[in-house]
C-alpha cells in the first residue's frame, strides 16, 4: 500500500514567495471550520507557517538511543522515489463524450532532517552537507511528508459523517515547487535544516462526484480546506514516535512497520485509543500523536487546499491518468511493478502467533520473510461488487472469519510465488479499494467499500502492502549456493475465478447465482462462487512478475540507503561486526552462550577514525545461526560512538523457547551520518 509519488515540476522560488506562502498558511489556519486545532504552546514564536518555535536545547554527545519501551510490531525500508519527470499531454482519451469534474489540491509547508541526533560538534558540518543536496533530494522529502496525508484523505468518511473520499492524484500528477534555500531553524526545541516548498495536483472524476466528496465543492469556486499537522522531518516516524501517530483502525493487528507508516499516519490518534475501532490495535502507546511529535521532531501546521475548478478541456487531457478497458463490468489488472517494492526481515514467531495458525510461516520460532507489495487495478468503469459481509454463509463459505485478525476474509483472493519449484502461498484477504490510481471521467472519488462491504471501485486498487501482516513469503528454508539467488516473484490474481470480472449471473430477484468450486475452506467446508459472465481476456492481465535479488543473510537493515534516510535510527546501511565464535561442545552439554540471559551487558567500545559510528546490538538465532539484522525498534541497543571509548550497557537476550536459549548478541555497525565512511569498531567485554 505504499507509495510515495514522483514529482511532475520542479521550480525554485524566492524568499518573498516563500514569507508570502507562510502568511497564507496562517489564513488557512483560521478558515478551516472542521474542528478546532490543538493549541500551540504560549509564549512561542511562530515561524511562516504558523509553528511554534522555542528555544533550542542542547542534546548530548554519545547518547543511547534505547528502542521505545513500548512494544512495537516487527519493522523494515522505504521505497526509492523516483526521479522527476515532466507531466505533458495525457496519452489517455476521454471516456466519456460531455465534460468531467476538476479539482485542484494546493499545500504549502516546511520539510527538513532533524539535526537533534547528531553530537553538538558535528552538527555543522552536516547541516552543510545536507543544504548541498540537490534539489532531487527536497523533493522526495516533501512528497513523503505529503504522503502522510494519506489515512485522513482516503478514508475520510470515518472522520466525518456525510463526507466522502478526498484522494490524492496519482503519482505521475504530484508537483513540487522548492521555495528559497535550506536554512537551520528550532520547532518546539528541536533543531532541524528546513527548506519551505509547495505541493499541487488535480483531480478528474465524473460531474456528480465532488459534491459526495466534499458539500463545499458543489459548484465551480468551491474550495475545503483539510488541516493537517505534520511532522516536519517526515522520515523514521516509527523509530521518532513509536506507534503514537498509528491509525490501525480497519488493518489487522502487527501491520504497521516503519516503512509503511504513511498509509497510518493520523495526528489525532489519542494514547488511549484502542479496540478494533480505534487507532491501535497492536499496542497501546505512551502519548499521543501530538505530544510524541513535540517531544521528538516537532509539528508544521498546514492544510490541503481543495477548489473546485472550471471545466478545462486541455487541462483534463494533461491529467487523465488510466485506461478503461471495460465501460459497463470490471477488469482487474495486476500492477506487477509494486512486486518490485520488497524487503527481507526476520520475524519470531511464538507457537500462538495468528501467522503460523493462518499457515503465513512455515513453523515458530525466527523466521526470515520476504515482504513486498501486491496490487490490483481496476480498468473497467463498475465497480467489483463483492458485497455485504455480516456473517459466514453455510451456502457459499466464501467467507471465513478470523479470530485472530478479528475480521472476515474473502477466500481465494490469489496467490503468490516465489521461484519455479515452490509451491504458491495462497492467502486470504479483506478487499477493499485503497488508492484511486486512476484520474478520469469514469473513477469516482468515492466509494462504500470496507472490510463489513467488500469490493473495488472503478478506478480504484486493492493494495497489500509490504508489512501487512501474512504479506510475505517464508524464505527461511531457501538454499543458496553463492551469497545471493535471483529468483522470480509473482502473484496470480482470481485465480479460482472467485470476483466476478464482467458480469454477475443473477435470479428472478436480482440475487447472484451460485455454483460449486470444487475447492473447501480451512474448516473443510466446501465453497461455492457466484456465477460469472466474464468479460473477454479478463485473465490476460491478472498475473505480475518481478526478478528479486536475496542475499543469503541480512535484512532490509543491511541494504544501502535511500538517499533521504540519514541519523542513527535509521534501518539501512548497517553492516554485520564479526564477534568471537562461542566454543563447540558435545551434544550432552549445554549450549555455549555469551552472556547469562536477562543479566546486564556491557561492552568498552572504540572507533577508529573521526566519524562518527553507530552501533545497533541485535539478537541471534541459535537455530538459524545468523544475527537478526534487526530495525531499531527491534534493536537491544542502538547508540553513538564518537572519539573517546565509550560502554555500551544493555541486557542479555531471554530465553525465547526450548530452540532459542538466548545468551547470544549480534553488532551491526554503520557511519552516524551517511555522508561518512564505515570505520572499524573494537568492543570488548566490561567484566
């Protein structure tokens, strides 16, 4: 479900512009009539777009950063945005003969990298550094702040009654325009590099849809404005805050990582906002959303702009965005490009885990998975109706509730694989539509759909997105040869011919027909499915492919980084710490550990060289035989080194089960700031 889009325009502003866009900003502020805004701070400056500015407050050198003490599902990276692009004449035709509906979006704010996790005496020099990036990097910046607008945009109608969707444009429709240049400033006592820039798009749907997204944008003029309060460094929002900023409401439990956070990021969640209907399902956490934001990064107060533009024929032409394939029945495409979003991660496994009663892992225990993104499109111009999903139906089976996830799941949605010989992993989903990746005449902007009233609107997609929990492959049991295997990726959709791709056979009272399938549920029940006229080719499109490079040990944590990830939280760069090996004993004695499990840990560590290191303390699997090349979040502990020996304290891994004794620690290491290169880091035990 991730996806952070690519940039259409890119313009250089000067400093007036960019005072002037603030002062708007705060005018915004004043006009928004959805509810009131926590309050700022008193006695705060406010900076141009309208954030309060405390003083600056001095951190400490060699600092641990001890992972959040609440817990917090099993994290992994963000996807690579891609470079620039010029948005020119759509090569899309209309759908329809008539006129279609425009709207713009419009949203000014500040974006930067927090300087709070870099000693006092570095921070210069990196501040230099990063004002030097080119513009290519501010830009994927901003569009991942922008993108932390999706949860309140894409399902808006659980935040207000009578209202619809408001989606963002696709990816190719997303501009940003850079005003003046990065400049060193403190939001609530945090001290970051900033640089201010301007988002914009365009929405194209059918006449009759703004009003059903939006009252205000009933007639050509209309304009809503959606507050928003952002961090201003949009990066490592999970390490920063834990899972205060979460929304899990609709996701099942354990499905949020730190790559995926954009599709969760609500700033209204409450610490005490739990239950299936709340904002966390996982784990309660500590703060709020807003009191985690201050405490760690800050907040930049904004609002998307929507006006409801006059009809403008070229301007439609320039931002239609997808074919429609089929004008009256759906047809599903499989976008095999996300497969190409994917990360490796190792994840334990108790012997209850809902994972291993669904069949998602091959046993309990540590487990190395492959996770990536599945999607699929909807071409034609109606909506793929599953329907309403109260209770199971002993007629059909189509349905089986999971107690763990604590929601139905439509069966045989379609299965994965990874390689030739392997046999698909078939799994079970809620279907719903998430992204309108379509921008044309025939895609609403709305739709009813949920996990309770399952289906894909025209236009729209169902996404999976890599972290979702079942989302994987378990590629613990793969043999390599070498250190890497390229090996295929694919997903096969409707398979089974389940989702009715054209149109639905129905009875005298309008009601679906059903028929055998030949296949039975868990419970051994067997399933029917609604009978189907498809349309022609329906299939030629379901099944994606991508090439996926595995290296035989590591996670996502040990792959380089993307150019925007920078500070010691980070999960990526880290490179594995070669330690002692533990003695070999017989098979009558107990196994060697290298340290007693729950005790104390500590290591005299040094680094040779200037630059600063960070050193991340994982857990090992003994049986497995690899450290876990774990996220900070995951992490015993994850702290600077800089000139001097400093100690590193942390406790013992537990004993996990009869298989995993604990006893036993992995080091990653990796430069503190990215610019840097690796040094070589000495630890030796304290006795």
């Amino acid at each position: 479900m991730k996806r952070i889009p690519s940039v259409g325009k890119i313009i250089r502003m000067n400093k007036l512009m960019r005072f002037a866009t603030g002062f708007c900003l705060i005018a915004i502020a004043l006009a928004v009539s959805c509810g009131a805004e926590p309050p700022l701070e008193e006695n705060s400056e406010i900076d141009p777009t309208g954030t309060a500015v405390p003083p600056t407050t001095e951190p400490t050198a060699n600092t641990p950063l001890p992972p959040p003490a609440v817990a917090t599902t099993q994290p992994t990276s963000t996807p690579a945005i891609s470079e620039a692009t010029s948005v020119g004449s759509s090569l899309v035709p209309s759908p329809i003969d008539g006129e279609g509906a425009l709207i713009s979006l419009t949203m000014s704010s500040q974006v930067g990298i927090l300087l709070d996790e870099y000693p006092q005496d570095m921070r210069d020099e990196v501040a230099a550094a990063i004002a030097a990036e080119s513009d290519a990097f501010w830009i994927e910046l901003a569009q991942r702040q922008v993108a932390l607008t999706y949860n309140r945009l894409h399902f808006r109608p659980f935040f207000y009654a009578d209202k619809g969707q408001l989606p963002l444009p696709p990816q190719s429709l997303w501009h940003i325009e850079l005003s003046g240049e990065p400049a060193r400033q403190t939001i609530n006592n945090h001290e970051l590099i900033l640089i201010g820039y301007t988002f914009s798009s365009t929405l194209l749907t059918s006449l009759d849809e703004p009003v059903k997204a939006e009252p205000a944008l009933a007639e050509v003029g209309g304009v809503w404005d959606e507050p928003f309060i952002l961090p201003p460094d949009p990066t490592q929002l999970l390490q920063r805050t834990s899972n205060a900023c979460l929304n899990e409401g609709g996701f099942p439990p354990n499905s949020y990582d730190s790559e995926n956070v954009d599709i969760f990021y609500d700033y209204s969640c409450t610490a005490d906002s739990g239950g299936a209907a709340g904002c966390h399902r996982t784990t309660l956490p500590t703060l709020s959303c807003l009191q985690a934001l201050n405490a760690t990064v800050g907040v930049v107060e904004t609002a998307v702009r929507f006006t409801r533009l006059e009809w403008n024929e070229d301007l439609a032409n320039q931002v239609r965005v997808g074919e429609v394939v089929s004008q009256d029945a759906p047809d599903l495409l499989v976008v095999g490009s996300d497969l190409a979003n994917n990360r490796i991660i190792y994840r334990y496994f108790p012997s209850n885990a809902c994972a291993l009663a669904e069949g998602c892992v091959n046993g309990s225990g540590w487990r190395r998975l492959l996770q990536f993104d599945a999607t699929a499109h909807n071409l034609g111009a109606a909506a793929l109706d599953i329907g309403p999903v109260v209770a199971e139906n002993p007629l059909t089976n189509m349905f089986q509730y999971n107690s763990c996830h604590a929601h139905f799941h439509f069966q045989n949605y379609g299965e994965f694989q990874l390689g030739s010989a392997s046999q698909p992993s078939k799994q079970a989903f809620c279907v719903e539509s998430t992204s309108r990746f379509s921008n044309n005449e025939l895609s609403p902007l709305t739709h009813d759909f949920s996990c309770n009233n399952q289906g894909i609107q025209a236009g729209w997609v169902d996404e999976y997105g890599a972290g979702l929990d079942c989302q994987w492959i378990d590629i613990t049991d793969l043999e390599f040869e070498g250190e890497t295997t390229e090996l295929p990726l694919s997903f096969r959709f409707n398979t089974e011919q389940f989702l009715c791709e054209g149109y639905p056979v129905l009875d005298e009272a309008g009601q679906p027909i059903f028929e055998p399938s030949g296949l039975r549920n868990s419970d051994g029940l067997p399933i029917s499915r609604p009978q189907c006229e498809f349309v022609e080719d329906w299939d030629a499109t379901n099944s994606g492919t991508a090439d996926v490079s595995i290296p035989a040990t590591g996670s996502f944590v040990t792959q380089p980084c993307a150019s925007s990830e920078q500070g010691p939280r980070r999960n990526c760069g880290f490179t594995a710490v070669s330690l002692p090996d533990l003695p070999d004993v017989s098979e009558t004695e107990e196994p060697p550990l290298r340290c007693t499990p729950g005790s104390t840990v500590q290591l005299s560590c040094s680094v040779e060289g200037d630059a600063a290191q960070v050193a991340r303390l994982c857990e090992t699997s003994a049986i497995l035989g690899v450290g876990t090349a774990c996220t900070f979040n995951d992490s015993l502990l994850n702290q600077v080194i800089s000139g001097s020996e400093v100690t590193l304290s942390f406790t013992c891994p537990f004993v996990r089960d009869e298989n995993e004794p604990g006893g036993d620690y992995a080091l990653y290491t990796a430069p503190l700031f990215t610019g840097d290169a690796l040094a070589e880091i000495t630890c030796t035990p304290v006795e």
